[in-house]
C-alpha cells in the first residue's frame, strides 16, 4: 500500500510536457486535408473538435465523414471513400474499432502512401499504412493502473471494486485487465469483479443498469470503476433507488457530469485521458509520415495525471494537460 500511495503522490502533480521532442524536419506543407472518420459517440465528437483545430493551426484541411461504432461496415465504407479522394489525404484517423475488422484494407493504404492512424482499438501491428497508434495498450494499462493505485490507497488495502468491461473494444479490455492485475499484484486483502457490457449497451444507455444488477448480486462492493465516465450517468441515483450503499465511482476519462462529480463528491477520482492532445498527436503523426520521419513510442504517449476534487479544476468536454500543449505542437511544427 505504501508503493501505491507513492504513486498516487505522484500521479496528482500535473504534467508538463505533450512527450514529443524532436522537431519537424520543415513546416507543414500547406493545402493537405486530414480526415476523421468520426464516430457517433461524444468523444468522437471532441475528438473531431481537436483535431479541426490541429489541422487548421498545421495549414491542413479537416474532412469527417461519419462511422457507427456498433456497424463497423461503416468504417469500412469511411475508409474507402477517403482513398477515393483527390489528392489523397495525408492522412486517416478513426477510433474505437480493433484491427481484426480493419486489416484487410491496409494493403490498400500502403499502397496509396496513406497513413491509418487509429487510436483506442488495442493492440495494432504497425508498419508503412498504420505508422503508429493513439491511446493503445501502453498508455490503456498506464491509466488503469493509476486509477487501481488510487483505489488500493483510498481504501487503505481493503477494497472491493467491480469493473466494466467491454470486452468487444480492444482498448477497454486492456485497461481492465490491467486494473485487476495491478490491484492483484499491490493488494493481497482487495477484491475485484467485473461486469461485461456489450456495444449495444453503451449504445442504448445500458451501463448502469448492468453495474445495479452487479451491485445488488454483491452489495458488499463499494467501488466501481469504469474505463469511460460518460457511461456513468445517472449510477449513483440509481444505486441509491435500488437501496444499496453509495458507491464510490473511479475511472478512466471522465465525461464533464463526471468532473462535476468529483466536485460534489459523487465521483472519487478519473485518470486523465486528454482527447484533444490526442487529437494534436494524430495531425502530429500524419505530418512526421508525410515528410518521412519516424514516429517513436515515446511521442504517442499521452500525459498523466490523477483527477479528484483537489486537481480536476472547472468541467470542461477534455481536460488537457499541460495547458499548454498548442504552443508545444506548434514549436515543433516549426509554426513559431
């Protein structure tokens, strides 16, 4: 318990650095269109926000075509339709669908010397057509096992917490796997559990009902921790209509009503999962392929950090930390 309090020290200190620091070759050449193949859910959309500006601040044109998470046909269709452009885009990022359904058109991408840039899918093969991830499996176990830190010291060694997982998102499933084992490796005496949700679930407001029926299977659990807040809605309302204890809610991402939470005290503690820095490090990517330089691991890791009432500050749609991450991308785009 005492390496997990350190830890948690540590992780409330926010970051001051966006993990890039080798500059582009030259500034960006102008008139390149970036797509976003955008997904219905309001991360996608924040998502798409980031990266319109990126694009803008980098001389590039925005393109979105719309996707349905829970019809992954769709991102085919999105895919193709982005090759058919002309001149071809500099590059193609999409979100929360893993390779299996996605791999045969990569052939296709490398050949056309466009870059697919997914973020959030899990575990990808990377090569000339998928250059490089965003919000993979290194930075899905870094969160999680922040968040399982702060659970095994916020319940002093004796927790017991129910997970969600959405075992059809490749990126989720990672998270928490990984919060289990690290609350299994830091905390003999805690307990975990996890409920499975599927994508229509989340697509249907469905969540929370299944985390109460969790709960009311083993009201004994006091924690739960979810890999996205914006499932969360209405949980501890809920839980209390069920007469079951309060629970206290941590996780991954948290949606605004989320931060409002942990000013109120309905929600304990979020790790950070800065969307719109994760939109800038997808145009960051796009830029390194054109001009041929390397995209290393180090530069697609996202900031850090541990949001409870003390750190979370004003609610906002992505909490981005350092604040000033424009100024970082836009140094190293060579733009001032």
């Amino acid at each position: 318990m005492t390496a997990a309090r350190a830890e948690v020290d540590k992780l409330l200190k926010p970051p001051t650095s966006i993990g890039i620091d080798q500059p582009l070759r030259e500034k960006p050449r102008g008139g390149q269109t970036i797509v976003f193949l955008s997904c219905e859910t309001g991360l996608c959309q924040v998502l798409g926000s980031g990266m319109k500006d990126a694009a803008h601040a980098a001389g590039l044109q925005y393109k979105s075509l719309p996707i349905t998470l829970a019809n992954p046909a769709t991102l085919i269709a999105g895919m193709q339709q982005a090759l058919q452009m002309n001149p071809k885009p500099v590059g193609v990022v999409f979100a929360g669908i893993p390779e299996a359904v996605w791999a045969g058109q990569v052939p296709a991408f490398e050949k056309a010397g466009v870059p697919l840039i997914p973020v959030a899918v899990g575990e990808v093969k990377t090569g000339p057509a998928v250059p490089a991830g965003l919000d993979g499996p290194v930075d899905a176990r870094a969160q999680a096992a922040a968040v399982a830190n702060y659970f095994i010291a916020d319940s002093n060694g004796k927790g017991k917490a129910l997970a969600v997982n959405v075992p059809d998102v490749g990126a989720l499933k990672i998270a928490v796997d990984a919060f289990t084992t690290t609350v299994r490796k830091g905390c003999t005496d805690c307990v975990t559990d996890t409920v499975d949700v599927t994508l229509a679930q989340v697509a249907s407001n469905g969540v929370v009902p299944a985390v109460v029926s969790a709960l009311q299977r083993k009201p004994d659990i006091t924690y739960v921790m979810t890999p996205q807040g914006e499932w969360t809605q209405g949980l501890q309302a809920a839980v209390r209509a069920a007469g079951l204890d309060k629970v206290q809610l941590i996780g991954i991402n948290p949606a605004k009503f989320n931060q409002q939470e942990l000013l109120t005290g309905d929600s304990t503690a979020f790790s950070l999962l800065p969307f719109k820095i994760m939109a800038w490090k997808g145009v960051d990517i796009a830029l390194r392929h054109a001009e041929g330089t390397p995209v290393r691991d180090s530069d697609v890791l996202l900031p850090l950090q541990l949001l409870t009432k003390a750190t979370v500050g004003t609610p906002a749609d992505s909490i981005d930390r350092p604040t000033d991450y424009q100024a970082q991308f836009t140094k190293l785009w060579k733009l001032s």
